[in-house]
C-alpha cells in the first residue's frame, strides 16, 4: 500500500482557507499533499502557496512520482489523479458536476491508492464538490476532514457533513497540526 497522500479540496473562499491550512505543515510531512481548487484557467495558486509554507510546493506535472513532504498544485482546468504507480495524472476529461479539476476525482482516486492511509480534506466552497470522493476515502478506510462553519462558503463542507463523512469537523488554524499528526500515526502502522 502507498504512504499517505492528504488531499485537499477547496473552491469559493478557499484561497485562504488553504494558506491558513498549509502554513502549519512541516517539510517532513510523512505524506504527499495534493491540493485542488476550483479557479479560472491562470493559477499562480502553487507560488502564493510557498511563500506560506516550508513544505516543496509545485504545480501537477504529468508523470511526476509523489513524494512525502512534498505539496502538488492541480492546474486549472484539468483533473488531477494518482495512478497505481503513486505518479500524479492529469486529463481532460469532461468537467464532473461544472468542475475540472473536480475533487471528487482526486479524492477517489486518492481512495484507490492509499486505502486506510488517505487523508481528505474539504474546505471553504459552495457546491457539494468532495463529498461523492470523502465516500470513497471513508469505504476504502482513509480520514475525512471538514471544515468548520467558519468557512466563507459552507456549502462543500457542510455537505461531507451532512453527508455523515466528516471524521473531524475543524476550523482551519487547527488542520495542520491533525493532518500532521494522522501522518505521523499512518506512517508508523505501516512500519508496524
């Protein structure tokens, strides 16, 4: 089974939902990071995201092998997935409910990867985006995270939420220090 991956899903409001997220992750995050936000077609998300954070941060690049510690910036319009191989994909496919990149198709094939050691996370943005994803993470074992009704824009939270697939419910200047420590815990059961 692949190290875990922490997936992250943003839309409306989400900007900052991600820097207040991400300023807390340590560089030796013991888990890949890939972070998808619904935006217009020019994204300098992965630049405003390294000025925040001491993790590596770049934008998915087709083919690219996942590493721990490591922070993956979906482009805008295209999904974003991770084969059997732990490699990053991105495609065009059809938009999934009006998005590309969609959560719903990270977050499933995060599920598929990484089983028990997924890690969802769904942040500030209206719609029902992740929720559909946070199912397949919870039936293949992996942590849901929500955040709480802080948010700017309730809706994706509130509906992983509703949805009873939320393991945590969060404000953000908190889900660092959880994703952090569900890494660390993930990692050593797999050492065993």
């Amino acid at each position: 089974m692949w190290p875990s991956v922490v997936a992250l899903a943003a839309s409306a409001g989400g900007v900052e939902a991600l820097l207040a997220v991400v300023q807390g992750l340590p560089p030796d995050l013991p888990a890949a990071v890939v972070v998808v936000l619904h935006s217009g077609h020019v994204s300098h998300l992965a630049q405003v995201l390294a000025r925040r954070t001491r993790m590596t941060v770049e934008d998915v690049v087709d083919g690219r092998l996942l590493e721990p510690g490591h922070l993956y910036v979906a482009q805008p319009d295209h999904h974003v997935t991770v084969d059997a191989g732990g490699r990053l994909r991105l495609d065009e496919s059809p938009a999934v409910r009006f998005h590309r990149p969609s959560a719903d198709v990270l977050f499933e094939s995060v599920a598929a990867l990484c089983g028990v050691e997924a890690v969802g996370v769904v942040l500030s943005g209206t719609g029902d985006d992740g929720t559909r994803g946070a199912r397949a993470i919870k039936e293949h074992g992996g942590t849901v995270l929500a955040q709480d009704d802080a948010s700017l824009f309730a809706g994706m939270p509130a509906a992983t939420v509703r949805a009873g697939l939320a393991d945590r419910v969060l404000p953000v200047e908190t889900m660092a220090a959880v994703i952090g420590a569900l890494a660390r815990r993930k990692r050593d059961r797999a050492r065993g």
